[in-house]
C-alpha cells in the first residue's frame, strides 16, 4: 500500500529536476543558478500544519498502533484539538484505502 503522504520526487517549476536537501526539509534545484527551494510539506495533507514532522509521524505511529487517545496526548505532547484533527484525516486516509 503507497499512501503517499510525502512525495518521492518534485520537479523544479523553473528548469526541472530537483532533489532533497540535507537536512531533508526542502526540496532543492539541481543547477545551482535556479536556487529554487520548496518544503516537502508544500502540497502535500502536512502543508498547514504547524506541528514537526517528528511528532506527526510518531502521532501517525501511535494512531496504527490503536493506542488510546489520553496516552497518545501524553507521548506526543500535543493538545487535544491536535490530536483529534489528526486523527479524523488519518481515519479518512484509512476509510478511503479501504473502500478503494
């Protein structure tokens, strides 16, 4: 099963390819004369979220693992409207593979 939540490749709007920065939080150009740069979040369910990747995936971790939202809460460290929001569109990514 692919989700695709993150893309695997992004194409430079300006001359084309483009690949991972090192701390892997942007997409870079390959010509060093475009230096365009664009978030992996940009046009993916993470965009708008202000949370760090590390602890959307831990909440993606925790909500496979069907544990029970109080100590997800408490291991994640995030509030509850977080919480649930995140978990209402992990639910809709799962609700939609199923039915597909």
């Amino acid at each position: 099963m692919h989700a695709g939540l993150l893309k695997n490749s992004v194409c430079c709007r300006k001359c084309g390819a483009m690949h991972l920065a090192r701390k892997a939080t942007t997409w870079r150009c390959s010509k060093r004369s475009c230096d365009t740069a664009q978030s992996v979040r940009a046009g993916t369910v993470f965009y708008h979220s202000r949370l760090p990747m590390s602890k959307l995936v831990m909440l993606i971790y925790y909500f496979a693992a069907d544990e029970p939202a109080s100590r997800v809460r408490q291991y994640v460290k995030v509030g509850w409207r977080a919480m649930t929001e995140w978990f209402n569109i992990l639910r809709g990514f799962c609700s939609k593979e199923m039915l597909h």
